[in-house]
C-alpha cells in the first residue's frame, strides 16, 4: 500500500498540535466547565490512576455533575491533584450513587485548594481513607456515613460544618429527673436503693495484744453501722491485767459519724472513763494527713470540768503484699491537775510503738510483733517518782488486727 508523501507533513503537524494541546490542558484547567457531565452510569472498575491534575484548575465548575451512578471499584490511587484547585465550584455535584468501593488512597491532593467549594456534595459511603486533605474548606459538606479511619485532616477548618444532629450538646433541662426515674413508677418493688444510701456495718479491731512485761493485755476496737454519709460508731480502748487484781481500764464512745471533707471526718458523742469513773462529751477529728499518716485528735469534757485531748499518727510502712512495718504513736494532755487520778495539767504521758505484721486471708487477718514504750510527761514524772511508780517502761507484745 501506497503512503503519499504530501501527508505527512500535515499528519506531522496535527500530532504536534495534539500534542501542545495535551501540555497546556495539564498546566491550566482554570475556567473549566463540568456542569453537563453525566456520570451515572456503572463506572465500577475504572482507573484513575494516571491523571494528572497538578496544573491549574481554580475555577473549575463541576456544579452540574451527575455522579449517581455505581462507582465501586474506582481506582484514583494514582491521581494527581497539587496543583492550585481554589476556587473550584463542586457545589452542585450529585455523588450520591454507589460509591463504597472507590479508593482514594493515593490520590495526592495537596496543593492549593483552600478556595474549593464541597458545599452540596453527597459523599456518603465514599472511603477516603488515605487521603491528604489538609488545607481543604469542608464547611458545608454532609458527610454522613462516610468512613474517616485513616484520614489526616491536620490543619483543616471545619469552623462552619453544621453538627447539631450528631450525638452531645447540651441536654434538654428535662431531660431526666432526679430519681433516674424519667417518669416511669417503681411499681410493686418501690424505689431501688444506690449502694451508697445502703446501711452498712463492721467491726475493726485495730489492737489485741499482749505486753510481756507488763502482763497485760491491751486492746482497741471499733464498730460502726450506717452509710457513707452517716453513721454510729461505738469504740474502746484501753488494757487489761492479767496479774494480781486483773484491773481493767478502758476509755469507750458512743459517736454520730459524718465526712467533713475528702480525707477528714467527724465524731461527736458521749464517752466513759473507767479509770476515774467519769463521763464525758466527746468531740473529734479522724482521717489522713499528707504523705497517708493516719491521725486522730479527740476532745473530751468529764463531768468535773476536767478536758482530756488525746493525739495519734499512725503509718502502715508496706514492705511487700503481706508484710507491713506500723509505727504508732500517741500523746495525752489534761486542762487541770487531779492528784486522786495520777493526772498534772499539760502533756501527761506519750506512748509509742512498732509493729510488723503480716497480712493474710485478703489483708483481713493479721498477726503481729513489736516493741512498745512508755513514758511520763512533764510533772507527771515528778509525781510519779514521788508514788514510786516507774517513769518509762518498755515491753515486747505480740498480737493480732482483724476487721470484718
């Protein structure tokens, strides 16, 4: 077959106007006018991945774009799109066809598109996992259903997106009573009670040992009953011979029980000394001080005027899940002298002592063994030595708390 020559020179020419024509559609889609495109159709399976959107297509116009169609499967992870694209006009888009399976994982869109216009788009079900979409002006898009996971969105403005029909906000001032009830009657069964309001009990012996050298048994007990909030507390302390005349000196409380603040509650209530057989009001402080030292302070007014404090701090020293090291101690101070009862004005006496324990059957049960010591304060030494009475002493003890 016969080629003439005369052709080619215009073949030639029109391949390089072609050619001119590709070049300057890449660099410059400004002005461009989608509004007639129609693709509803199944475009399902077509690839994108070669175009090459980089030049520049601001005012592009894409308003009138029928996206209906089923465009599963469309592949733009090839796409191109760094040019400057502000001012693009997709307001009138319809994309509201099947468009679950297009993947825009690739699909480079950082360049200046702070001017695109995404107002009407329906993009739902559209997975735009992997794209870059910083910079973008998403104001008034609806995007509802559409699957953000593994986008970044860094630097976007969504400072005019309309969120009021998502989940939040503020609720209604009626939105529920006060009951939890929301109007529905209890029935036969009445109202549930929280377990905060239920009434409690227990019993916590803290102390129950015995001295060696002074052959006694010394002992301190509370048990209370009630709620968080409120409660009755019955509580003693004291020791008890175990030689000669067996004597028993106890100092016990009746107390209404309530938390002043986070760490700190208060006790108020009657109280009986049995060492000078006498009552008395009783008002005190019980909670924990900086660095979980547990403190006491207690205030009693005996029926002869005479006021008692007594102070304590006690540490729980956790060496492991069941060893613990408890040093205690506690001071006595009375308002007034009472010769008849061993007692001078000011601090009387200060006790200490330190135990270890070992904490079994879920920190419920613990025996323990220590060292005490006690001596005389003030003029309370004078007159004990004076009675003949030893100013300090120490003892070994051995001893078990328990609580249920």
């Amino acid at each position: 077959m016969k080629i003439s020559k005369k052709n080619l020179p215009f073949i030639g020419l029109s391949s390089l106007v072609l050619l001119t024509s590709s070049f300057a559609t890449a660099a410059d889609m400004s002005g461009m006018d989608h509004s007639g495109m129609d693709m509803s159709g199944d475009m399902s399976g077509m690839d994108h991945s070669g175009i090459d959107m980089s030049g520049d297509m601001s005012d592009m116009d894409h308003s009138g774009m029928d996206m209906s169609g089923n465009m599963s499967g469309m592949d733009h992870s090839g796409m191109d799109m760094s040019g400057d694209m502000s001012d693009m006009d997709h307001s009138g888009m319809s994309m509201s066809g099947d468009m679950s399976g297009m993947d825009h994982s690739g699909m480079d869109m950082s360049g200046d598109m702070s001017g695109m216009d995404h107002s009407g788009m329906d993009m739902s079900g559209m997975d735009h996992s992997g794209m870059d979409m910083s910079g973008m002006d998403h104001s008034g898009m609806d995007m509802s259903g559409m699957d953000h996971s593994g986008m970044d969105m860094s630097g976007m403005d969504h400072s005019g997106m309309d969120m009021s029909g998502m989940q939040g906000g503020q609720p209604p001032a009626d939105a529920r009573s006060p009951d939890y009830s929301n109007g529905v009657p209890y029935g036969q069964y009445g109202k549930p009670m929280m377990m905060g309001s239920m009434p409690l009990w227990g019993v916590s012996v803290d102390d129950l040992g015995y001295q060696f050298d002074e052959d006694q048994i010394n002992f301190e007990a509370t048990g209370w009953y009630g709620t968080d909030s409120n409660r009755i507390r019955l509580r003693t302390e004291g020791s008890a011979q175990t030689k000669d005349d067996k004597e028993i000196d106890s100092l016990s409380s009746l107390a209404y029980w309530k938390p002043l603040s986070i760490f700190w509650n208060g006790e108020a209530g009657v109280a009986y000394d049995t060492e000078n057989d006498n009552a008395a009001l009783m008002a005190g402080i019980v909670g924990t001080a900086p660095y979980f030292i547990e403190t006491d302070a207690r205030a009693y007014l005996y029926t002869d005027g005479q006021l008692r404090l007594d102070l304590g701090a006690e540490y729980e020293w956790r060496l492991d899940q069941h060893w613990v090291v408890i040093p205690e101690v506690g001071l006595t101070a009375f308002s007034k002298d009472d010769h008849d009862n061993g007692i001078t004005k000011g601090f009387n006496e200060m006790e200490a002592e330190v135990r270890l324990t070992y904490e079994t059957f879920s920190r419920q049960l613990a025996p323990y063994i220590g060292v005490s010591y006690e001596t005389a304060l003030g003029k309370a030494r004078g007159q004990r030595r004076q009675e003949n009475e030893s100013v300090d002493s120490s003892s070994l003890t051995a001893g078990v708390k328990f609580w249920f």
